[in-house]
C-alpha cells in the first residue's frame, strides 16, 4: 500500500555555470528574515526538547508563522541609540497542555530566542533591545493524532514537496561562502566594524562575476566618514579574495565586489547600526522569506517555497523532505559518476509514513558517453537508503548538525 513511485529521467537543458546569467543571494544571519527563521526555529526546538525529555516524543506543532517588526534608531559616527525595541512574534499551532499540565512555552521559548541571539551577535541585547511574544494556540485534533502516533515510522502530517539540488556553481560557494566568512569569528577579530547583517547578491554574466554585499557597520566603532569607507574598502579586498581563490580552477574570469552600494558619501549618508542589524531601524522580518535549506535562494534552480523553520522535525515533511532531497541530491552527486548536476524531488501524502513518499522524482544532467541505465539505477539505490534513514534527521535537527536556511 504505501510504495514509493521513483522515477528518474534525463534533463535536458543547458547545466546552470553554462547558462550565459546566473542569480544568487544569501541572507545573513543578522538579516531579519534570518533573526525570524532562527527565532521560529528556536521555537520548536525548545518545545521539541521539553516534549522528548518529559514525555518521550515529540507532540504535534507547527511554529513558522513569525514576524519581525522592526524597532527604530538613531546613528552617527561614533555612537548610537535604539529608540524602541525590535519585536519578534511567533505564531502558530502547538500542543499546550497535556493532560492537568500545562506546558510552559512561553518561558521556553523566550529563553531558547534569547540564547540564539546572545550567541549570534555582539552588540544586539535581547533583554534590552528585543521584545519576544509569542500567540500559540491548539493544534487540531486529527493532525495531533497523526503526528502523536508512536506506531512505528511516523505518518506524514502535511501534503507537502522537498527539493534539493546538486553540485553548488562556483557562484554559489561565492555567496554563500562570503556571508559565512564575513560573520565568522576570525574575521570579526581583523574588522569588528563589521555588523552581522550581511547580505550578498551574486550575479554571473559567463565569466564575469558582480558580488554585491549590504553590511551594517557598528556605529561606535567607526569614528568618522574615512574610517567608515576604509572599512568597506578592507571588506571589499577581502571578498575579492575569496572570490578569485573559489575561481582558482577557472580561466579568463573577472571579479567586480562592490560594499554598501546606497551610500551617499557626500551627504554623510551610510550603513550604520547600533547593533549590528537593520532590524533596529531599518527592515522587517517574515518566516520563510529567506534562504532556501540549502543556505542560498537561487531563481536557476528549482526550489520549494516551504519555510523549514518552526515545523516540527518529527513528521512534518516540509522541514524533513527539503533536507532530505538535499541530501539525496548530494550523495547521488558524489558517488554515482558522469553528472554535470542532479535534482531531487520528494512528494508526501498526508498520512503515509514518512520514509515511504508518494513520489521520488530524481532529475539529471549527465556529461557525454555516460552509461545512463547504470546511472539511474545506482541513483534509485542512494534515494532508497536515505529515505529509510529519514528518521534519524529528528535527532539531527534538534542538536543543529543539519543547515536549515
């Protein structure tokens, strides 16, 4: 009753580092989309652990409907103030009360957002700069059952489809490789004016590659309008450094990095922050606006719109299938030879058990004089085992060993 169709087939298009224009982005994890997928994500994690430890299993929620609201400041060379608080609100469907017990979420809640922020960023002060609300109500009753069923494998509780995709374009190590560096440790220590909201737009016209980068400076650390554009131009080095070392292999390409294009100099007008995000000030924050679970969002890809943050990471395929079709995707790359790229697809069914999807789409592009029946089947084998180990993505989601967005 509950086989999985498989299917695979060839692709035929133009492999995306052929295609004349390539897109790209990643938003940091100062970003607001970013803070609110962390803090939905928080969320359910800290629910998820209370469940486990208290009573075995993981109860039916689903945490991804969260808002930013930004707060307001005021900046200037040298200092700053935050003049009213961000505000983060989650919202969503969760089990409350279990039995006389009423579950204490509020408190677990605030407490995990509380601790994502104070490990994430220098200058944000959860308890003075951020206020943390949450309207969580009851699940309905049908999807509790589904979810709360301890009968072995659990059962899918949404109709739902993940993708992932593989190999990364060398503009997609740029993206998301200048973020992750940027908001690295090591780099803060060389240039702490650098703020953790960073942005980085990447656009690929055949070999010449344009890296756009939106980061806030901390105001209190850049004296003055020289220090302030010296700073961007150690930044901009430093990306077109890492861009040209990823493109090492590559030949006749050209690397134009540009910092905090909206600047006006002249009018003294540029990207300061008091704590390191625009969501002081300047942006809000929508769950599942961000990047995909991949850790980028890439218009020449397929990709799911699902947001993977705040669903709980017991049955609800639209957080587990997205990692797992990655994965898929990933090992199929790696160890079956003869692909320019690889797409996976996983369909669920509500109420089927989760290793058994409706569909298993698998999608490729091979190079020349490829063995394709030999391909297909060893690509049929990889998506068989690790849909079987489905399951042991619950573990991995709750102790953060898998990239979410």
């Amino acid at each position: 009753m509950w086989k999985s169709q498989i299917i695979v087939e060839r692709l035929d298009r133009v492999p995306t580092i052929c295609q004349q224009t390539e897109f790209v982005e990643r938003k940091g994890v100062g970003h607001p989309d970013y803070i609110i997928d962390s803090a939905c994500e928080a969320a359910s994690r800290a629910l998820s652990r209370y469940y486990k430890e208290r009573y075995g299993s993981i109860f039916h929620h689903n945490l991804d409907k969260g808002l930013l609201v930004g707060g307001s400041s005021r900046t200037w060379f040298g200092g700053g103030v935050v003049e009213a608080p961000i505000y983060i609100l989650i919202a969503g469907r969760a089990t409350i009360k279990v039995g006389d017990e009423e579950i204490p979420y509020n408190e677990l809640i605030k407490e995990e957002i509380e601790k994502f922020i104070k490990e994430n960023f220098r200058f944000l002060d959860p308890s003075e700069h951020v206020i943390i609300d949450t309207k969580i109500r009851p699940g309905s009753v049908d999807l509790k059952t589904i979810v709360e069923m301890n009968e072995g494998i659990p059962l899918a509780n949404d109709t739902s489809f993940g993708v992932g995709y593989a190999p990364f374009t060398p503009l997609e190590k740029i993206v998301h490789e200048t973020e992750r560096m940027i908001n690295s440790r090591e780099f803060k220590s060389r240039i702490p004016e650098s703020g953790e909201d960073c942005k980085v737009m990447g656009l690929r016209i055949q070999n010449k590659y344009y890296i756009t980068v939106a980061d806030s400076l901390i105001a209190h650390l850049t004296s003055d309008l020289d220090h302030y554009l010296s700073v961007k131009e150690a930044m901009k080095n430093e990306v077109e450094s890492l861009a040209y070392k990823i493109l090492s292999e590559e030949k006749n390409v050209e690397v134009s990095v540009q910092v905090n294009t909206a600047d006006i100099p002249s009018k003294n007008s540029v990207y300061l922050t008091v704590t390191g995000t625009s969501a002081e000030s300047g942006d809000d924050g929508n769950t599942g606006r961000g990047n995909r679970v991949n850790g980028l969002i890439t218009p020449n890809r397929q990709m799911s719109l699902e947001a993977t943050a705040g669903k709980n990471a017991r049955s609800h395929v639209g957080k587990l299938y997205n990692i797992s079709a990655r994965m898929i995707a990933e090992r199929i790359y790696k160890e079956v030879s003869g692909l320019e790229e690889v797409y996976v697809r996983l369909l669920s069914q509500i109420g089927r058990p989760i290793n058994r999807p409706l569909a298993i789409s698998i999608q490729y592009i091979p190079r020349d004089n490829v063995d394709e029946k030999t391909l297909a089947y060893e690509a049929v084998e990889i998506a068989k085992d690790e849909i079987e180990k489905i399951v042991k993505l619950e573990e991995l989601v709750l102790r953060g060993e898998v990239t979410l967005f």
